[in-house]
C-alpha cells in the first residue's frame, strides 16, 4: 500500500491512496489543506491506517446534514434547553460557514478559520461554546467510523478566540442585610434569601417545594432544577451536576420560611387552594410556579441599585463563607459544585490571604519547637 500527493492549487492538495488488491487497481482521493509537509504527514498517516486496518473511506456526507443526524442523536440523552443551545450553536452559527463542507474532507484549519470569522460578530466566549459543542459532535462521527479522527481535537487553545476571565462580582455582608432588609415585603424576598444565604441557584429555586424542606431539622434538599425552553414550556430535571445535596439553614432563613409558609397557605386559601408538601415554596400570586426567567428579570430590576444578579448572589454567598474562614469543600457542597477544583478556580480570587495565613501558620508551628 502506499500514496502521493498531488497539488491542485496553491495550499491545496490531493492525496491518492493505492488500495487495490487482486491485481486491479483502486484508489481513494482525499482532499488536503496546507502546507506540502503537512500533506506529505497526513499522506503518511493515511496509509499507516490503511495498513493497521483503522482507515475510515471519505464519505459525502455534508457537515450541515451530519449536525441534523447527531443533534437527533444526542437529544434523548441531554435536557431539552441544552439541546436547544446545542442546535443554536451547530446549526445558527457554525453551519453557515462549515455546512457544506464534507464531513471527511473537514480540516483542523477548516475550523480554525471558522472560528476567526465568527469572533468577528459573536463574543470570544459564544464561539468557545461552540467549539464546545462541535468537540463532541466530532467525537461521535469518530466513533462511529464516519472519519478517521476528531479535527477539532487537534486545536490548540491558541487556535480559539481567546476568552478573559472575569473574576465574579459580590457584595459584602453589610449590603446584603441592606438588600434583605428592603425586600423583606416583597415576593422577591424568599428566592433573595435561597440564593444569598444558601446559595441556591436560579432554576434550584423555582423548582423548591416544600416536601424537600425541613424546617424542623434546619435543612432543605435541592433534588431538582427548573429549565424554561425557548418556546417559553417548563421543564423539571436533575439538579445540576444529577447529584442532590443538602443544605444547612441559618436561623434567620429558618425563621422567614415559616413566615412564608403560613403567609403563602393564607393567600392561597383565600384562592381556594390549599397548600402540602407538593407545592412549590415560591410561586405566582395564584399559587402557579414562577418561571425562571421571570424571576430573573424580576430581581435584576430590583437589584440594579447595587449591580448585581440574583445569579451574583449566589457567588455572594460563597464569598462571605469563605471571608468567614468556612472551608471550600463546605461551599463546594452548598454550592453543588460537582468538585472542589470548580470552586477554588472561580473563587479564588476571593482568597487572597490564603497564601499567607499558610506561611504564618508554619512559623506558628516551628515556633513552638
């Protein structure tokens, strides 16, 4: 078995593999871009894999139509909004530039070059999601033989847009009793205080119903999360990550929850609703869930004083436990961060004296000696 290189255009290149047997003569043509080097390399890995018996042939399958029939693939196995996003991501933005282009005829380049068109109108970050969502659309052709390796795997992180690491905004303690304090008469107060004082997050909130609280023990459970699709439906899944976790409650939020566990039982009473363990702990005045993206808009109103989010709240609640000195694998579990690593990575930045608490720590010991 062996193969040439033919140059069709400057850059562009074709590479003819000998694959007949039995006397008769059979080739298959690839097609190539780059340098001649890169065409004698990729040459040389081709027949390598027609001789160990990994070679995939070329295929006419375009990569708009192979989106459509791994998106299909992939749909029962992921939630409905991630599906949603994978689809805006393949088939909005990447298939205009890549869609006609055959699957086994993709080059690293191909990609590479995609992504430097689309940073032109997309932020650094969206075309980041979708190299995160064309990796494992790749990946699976792989698997299933459709090409012989994954293109996108072959990009550096120099190959992508690069994208800046913005540490999180909080606020401190002082603000957010302020914060509190003013919400307190409103029906925006229950899901500030889940997402400042547990750190719940946005969908975790919406979908809290008053069976996974305990307020007898000072505990709630998060076993599910709310996702609103962009066709406006609901729908409840896992909690993030698929992994429940429960969460110890301060007095204060112990307190309010009976507060609006009797006050939300009156209002719906009087609607001739009764309340029990199902229903959801922050609703629509007439008892219905609140949509998530609802209750975004509506706290970012509230909130746009002080700059923050109902999400940044979240990161507030991290921020005040660990300036408590409260261990980072207590604000990973509150947090439900799937490790220790995505913690320390988005808030260590909130850890400046760390590094030095440490060394004082060791003088304190060697001291004692």
């Amino acid at each position: 078995m062996k193969g040439s290189i033919k140059e069709r255009s400057p850059g562009n290149w074709a590479i003819i593999l000998d694959v007949g047997g039995n006397g008769r003569r059979k080739q298959k043509w690839h097609s190539f871009r780059g340098t001649k080097r890169q065409a004698q390399v990729e040459c040389a890995r081709l027949v390598s894999e027609l001789q160990n018996g990994s070679y995939t042939a070329p295929n006419k399958l375009t990569m708009v139509h192979y989106f459509e029939k791994w998106l299909t693939h992939v749909k029962p196995n992921v939630s409905a909004r991630t599906h949603e996003r994978y689809s805006q991501l393949l088939m909005h933005n990447l298939a205009p530039l890549l869609g006609g282009k055959l699957l086994s005829k993709l080059q690293p380049i191909d990609i590479s070059e995609a992504y430097a068109e689309l940073v032109k109108a997309l932020s650094p970050r969206t075309v980041d999601h979708c190299h995160r969502a064309l990796y494992p659309a790749l990946r699976q052709a792989e698997r299933w033989k459709l090409i012989s390796r994954n293109p996108a795997a072959l990009l550096e992180k120099r190959d992508r847009p690069r994208v800046e690491k913005k540490p999180v905004t909080v606020i401190d303690a002082p603000t957010t009793a302020t914060i509190l304090d003013l919400a307190r008469e409103r029906r925006l107060f229950i899901p500030i205080l889940l997402a400042s004082l547990c750190g719940l997050r946005r969908g975790e909130v919406t979908a809290l119903r008053w069976s996974a609280v305990d307020l007898e023990r000072s505990q709630l459970a998060v076993v599910a999360s709310t996702e609103q699709c962009d066709n406006g439906s609901i729908r409840e899944k896992d909690s993030k990550s698929g992994r429940s976790r429960t969460i110890a409650l301060p007095a204060m939020v112990v307190m309010e929850l009976r507060r609006w566990q009797t006050q939300q039982s009156e209002e719906l009473l009087r609607l001739g609703i009764r309340t029990g363990d199902n229903t959801h702990v922050v609703t629509r005045p007439d008892g219905d869930p609140i949509k998530p993206r609802k209750l975004t808009l509506a706290v970012s109103d509230f909130l746009e004083p002080w700059g923050v989010t109902l999400h940044k709240l979240r990161h507030t609640h991290a921020s005040l436990l660990l300036a408590s000195g409260t261990h980072p694998k207590i604000v990973q579990e509150r947090l439900g961060h799937s490790s220790i690593s995505i913690t320390l990575d988005v808030y260590s930045h909130l850890m400046p004296n760390m590094q030095g608490d440490a060394a004082a720590s060791l003088d304190k010991m060697l001291a004692k000696r």
